[in-house]
C-alpha cells in the first residue's frame, strides 16, 4: 500500500467537512450534517492508521560492518536509491500537507456549531419586563383598577412597557381578604387592597401556572400539579415545585390604577434560577 491509498481518505475528510460547513450555513437537514461529520472524522482516522501501519516503519533492521569500499555496481544502487528516496520524499511532503488540511477543515468545521449557541444573555435571564411604576394590564393592554376584582377574582396581567407581551413577564393578580394574607418579613405592602400577586412561570419546570382555586385559595399548575398556596407566599404545597412562585410587589397610583413597587425581587421560573439571585442583588 503506498501513498495513493492513503490520499482519498484525507480528501473525504477535506470534502466532509467542508460539506458539513456548507449544510450547517444553510440550516440543513441535522441527519446529513451528523453523516457529513462522522464522514470526516472517519477519513481523518482511516488516513492516519493506514499511515502509521504501512508508511512508519516499525522493524529493526541490524547489519554487520564491512569494508567501506564499494563497488561500482553498489554505488550506482545507492545512487538509484537516492533518487527514488528523493520523489519519496515528494509524494510524503504532499501528502503530510494532505493530512493537515484535513486536521485544520475538521478543526473549522468544528467551530461552526457556536453559531448555535446564540447571543451572551448577560444580566436578561434574572430580569423581567416590570418595573417600579408601570402598570398592570390586561393581554388587551387595558389597565387594571385596584377594585376592578372582586374577593376570589383572578386576572393574569402584564407590565405596560409598550412592548410584546413576554411570557416570562405574565403574572397573576388574586383578590382575597386582606386580613388572611400571611405576608412575609418586607412584603406588608405588597399586596394593597388584598390584590396580591404572583409570577405565573412555574417554579418547576416553567409551565403556566393558570388555575386558581377560590375555595382553597390556591394556585394549581396543570403540567405536574404543583400547589401554591396564594395566602403565604405562594409557598408550594404539593407537587413536585420545591420554590415559591415569586411575589410581584404591587401599589396603586394616583388614579387607583395597581402598579408594581418594582421588578420581581427573584428570578423567575425553574427553582435552578435562583442561583442567579445573588448576582441579581448584587448588580
């Protein structure tokens, strides 16, 4: 087996992977990238064990010392040699710069999937749309009065910023009795008038959390059932949740309209988002 063997597996490493480049720019079918990907590796690997089995040597070859003359029979062998040594040589530098193309195709190949990996999301993870002063609105846009429920009423709202309505920014209003809330160190006045709200983002796995149980004063998610209990903290009570939906604190202007006191104080959604509460405190 010579050099002519070992080139086409290099060239179908070359060819892979600049195919997989072309159909990953092009957001092409997934199977024929993952094909095109392990084309190329496989190329890469099949070229390099041909090369280590049958180009390296792998022999020792011993031989005695005799006189250093030679006869010209022996010198026009060793000059034969030589020259063939020296195409050799040729055909060996070609295909080592082979060899690296496919390396370095491989290696840009594989920098393409961080396209996928999308813009750093800074700080917006442990944000939300809310803010201090904005008000609560309807999916409508239509701004929400602090007696516009009654005791048992439930509205899912969302901050008037202008903007699309986000779904991590929904929220849940609940009226209750004012004098049945259990609130927690801070949030007294959070909940004016006993219209008291909630994150709507499951603390489980971010399903929204959209039935409320006026006779248990409770909040249910349909996905796996968790239970929050709207009276203290929304704490969970059953159910797999193991955070509390985050409190939005809330207040009413001037014209009664209910406005929030500010951004959720925690981050919203899955129980893991609470590693970022730190770093939200401290920026």
């Amino acid at each position: 087996m010579n050099e002519r063997h070992i080139a086409p597996a290099f060239i179908v490493a070359v060819l892979c992977a600049f195919g997989f480049m072309v159909t990953y720019g092009f957001d092409g079918n997934t199977q024929l990238q993952g094909g095109l990907l392990g084309g190329a590796f496989g190329g890469l690997g099949v070229g390099m064990i041909l090369w280590a089995k049958h180009l390296m040597p792998n022999e020792e070859v011993e031989d005695h010392r005799h006189e250093m003359e030679s006869s010209p029979e022996e010198q026009q062998e060793f000059n034969e040699l030589i020259e063939g040594a020296a195409g050799d040589v040729t055909r060996r530098k070609f295909l080592s710069r082979l060899g690296l193309a496919a390396v370095g195709s491989i290696g840009l190949a594989a920098l393409f999937p961080l396209k996928s990996l999308g813009p750093n999301p800074g700080n917006s993870l442990f944000r939300t749309g809310w803010a201090k002063g904005l008000r609560l609105v309807t999916q409508e846009g239509k701004p929400i009065k602090a007696t516009d429920l009654e005791v048992g009423g439930a509205l899912t709202v969302f901050p008037d910023n202008g903007e699309h309505r986000n779904e991590r920014d929904s929220t849940i209003v609940v009226k209750v009795d004012a004098s049945a809330i259990k609130p927690r160190r801070g949030r007294e006045s959070w909940a004016p008038e006993g219209n008291i709200a909630y994150s709507k983002v499951c603390t489980h796995v971010g399903c929204p959390v959209g039935l409320y149980r006026e006779n248990t004063q409770e909040l249910l998610c349909p996905c796996h059932q968790s239970t929050f209990d709207v009276l203290d903290g929304a704490r969970p009570i059953f159910g797999p949740a193991s955070r509390s939906l985050p409190q939005l604190p809330l207040s009413i202007d001037s014209e009664g309209y209910l406005i929030a006191q500010s951004d959720y104080k925690e981050p919203v959604g899955p129980g893991f988002w609470s590693r970022g509460r730190r770093k939200m405190e401290d920026d």
